[in-house]
C-alpha cells in the first residue's frame, strides 16, 4: 500500500537548506545520533494525508459529544479505554493499519540503531480535547518518553494565532546521557509550574532563538513524529475545540522514577483542582 507521505510544514521562517524527502526523513524525523548538523533541517514531522476517512472521524465526535460533560477532567486525558477503542476503529481501516505496521518498524529500526536496544510494548492511547478554559494545559514544553509520536487531529479549533496548533523545536537532543535526560525533564516540570504569561512568554522567546515549525494539521491526515528528541508544545486555544488522538508507541524507559513521580503529582494536581 502507498501513502502520500510529506514532510512537515513550516510555518515560520528558517532560512534552512531544502532537503530531500529521503534524507530529511532520515536525519530529522529519526535521526542518526552523530549529525552535528541537525539544528539545520527543517522537517521533523512526517504528514500522511488521507488516512482517516471522514464518516469514521464524524462518528468519533459524535461520541465525545455524547460523553464529554461527564469527563473528570474534561479535556479527556483520562478517557484511556475511549481514547484505545477509537484507535481500534481506525485500525479497523486498511489504510492506517497499513501506515501504523510501516512507521512502528521504522521506529524500531532507529531504536535498534540510536538507543541499541530492541523496544516492544503496548501503545498508549491519548485522547486531548482542549478549549479556552484549558490555557493551563498550553505551552508545556517536554519530550515524550515514547519513541513514536502519532498525531491524528479529530476536530480543529477556530484558525488564529491561539488555534492550538502544535510546535516543534527545531534543535533535538541526544539521549545517551541519562543524567542530562533526568535533569532536562526535572527543569521542564518546574516550568510547567509557572504561571501562563511567564511560560508563555519564555516558551515565545525560547521559539524565536531557538528556531521552531508550526504544525498546521488537518483532520484526516497522520501526523508522525519522534518525540523522545524532538521538544515540543501546543499553542492555547483562544476559540473552539481542537481535538487530538495521540498514539504513542515504545516506551525508551529513560527516567522511569522521575516520569511516574511528576506523574502522580500531576494528577494530584488535576484531582485537587475538580476538589476544590
Ligand atoms: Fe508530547
């Protein structure tokens, strides 16, 4: 099966060199651990348009619709088993299975060779379902602990300057060095903490030094990524509802007792809030 497979689309200005497909796929999205270069390429997310066809994605909304008043909270992080049964339907569909088996041995193959270790475990599925009341959940830069980053956009917000977009950071990091990883997710969950004007203000800033791409989704494509090197956040929503799918497959198992403990304070936080 073929896909109409593209690199990301960027948004800002770079000024980086045009690349091939090929070797932008291999030195961005799953980069080689020695390229001293890689601050220069511009592309670090893969889109596979058409993917998801449109009734399955209508019938989707429809459910979060129908249960989304009783969600605790109510952006659906905590709607696992939904977020795992609207993944079985659209596994369901020939064309996403197809996609999911090829970018997952992809993502294999890089663990093989960048983490020299050969990483199998259950995807964990993510339903995000954010709006102007959640500006708390906006701009929480951070690395994921999985390999392999699937974005399906199910609903888009109002289009704007606060749209919700996500945004990666052009610079990605080397993971071989367990201590810098522990120390980079500590100083990230301290700035998480900081109220939004001052994190978003550094996020801002940190964007226009740094370099970034603004990733304008589209719902129906597959937004492919690797975000255990890649830095990334999402823009706030100032009108309307983005709605995201997130799949997320192998686990690197860098951190563990950091990630479960910023984990349980996070839902401490989450549980305090509905509380009082
Ligand atoms: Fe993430």
């Amino acid at each position: 099966m073929r896909f109409k497979r593209t690199n990301g689309m960027v948004a800002r200005a770079t000024g980086l060199p045009e690349r091939s497909n090929h070797e932008a796929l291999c030195l961005t999205v799953w980069p080689t651990m020695n390229v001293k270069d890689q601050a220069r390429h511009s592309s670090l997310i893969e889109v596979f348009e058409d993917v998801v066809p449109a009734p399955l994605l209508l019938t989707i909304n429809a459910t979060i619709d129908a249960t989304q008043s009783d969600w605790q909270p109510a952006d659906g992080r905590r709607e696992a088993v939904m977020a795992r049964s609207f993944a079985e339907q659209l596994r369901e569909n020939a064309r996403f299975y197809a996609l999911e088996s090829q970018v997952c041995s992809e993502a294999r193959q890089w663990s093989e060779t960048a983490l020299k270790r050969d990483i199998s475990d259950m995807p964990l599925h993510v339903l995000r379902c954010v709006g102007p009341a959640a500006a708390k959940q906006s701009y929480l830069r951070h690395f994921d602990s999985h390999v392999l980053t699937m974005l399906i956009p199910l609903r888009l917000a109002e289009q704007g300057e606060s749209n919700g977009d996500l945004v990666l950071h052009i610079r990605q990091r080397a993971v071989k060095w367990a201590l810098l990883n522990l120390l980079t997710k500590m100083y990230l969950f301290f700035e998480h903490g900081l109220p939004f004007f001052l994190r978003s203000a550094l996020v801002a800033r940190s964007q226009s030094i740094e370099g970034c791409e603004r990733i304008q989704c589209i719902p129906g494509n597959v937004y492919v990524f690797n975000g255990l090197v890649t830095l990334h956040h999402n823009l706030d929503v100032a009108v309307g509802e983005r709605r995201t799918l997130i799949i997320h497959h192998y686990d690197a198992g860098l951190s563990v007792g950091a990630r479960y403990l910023m984990r349980s304070v996070r839902n401490l936080r989450d549980r305090l809030a509905w509380i009082y």
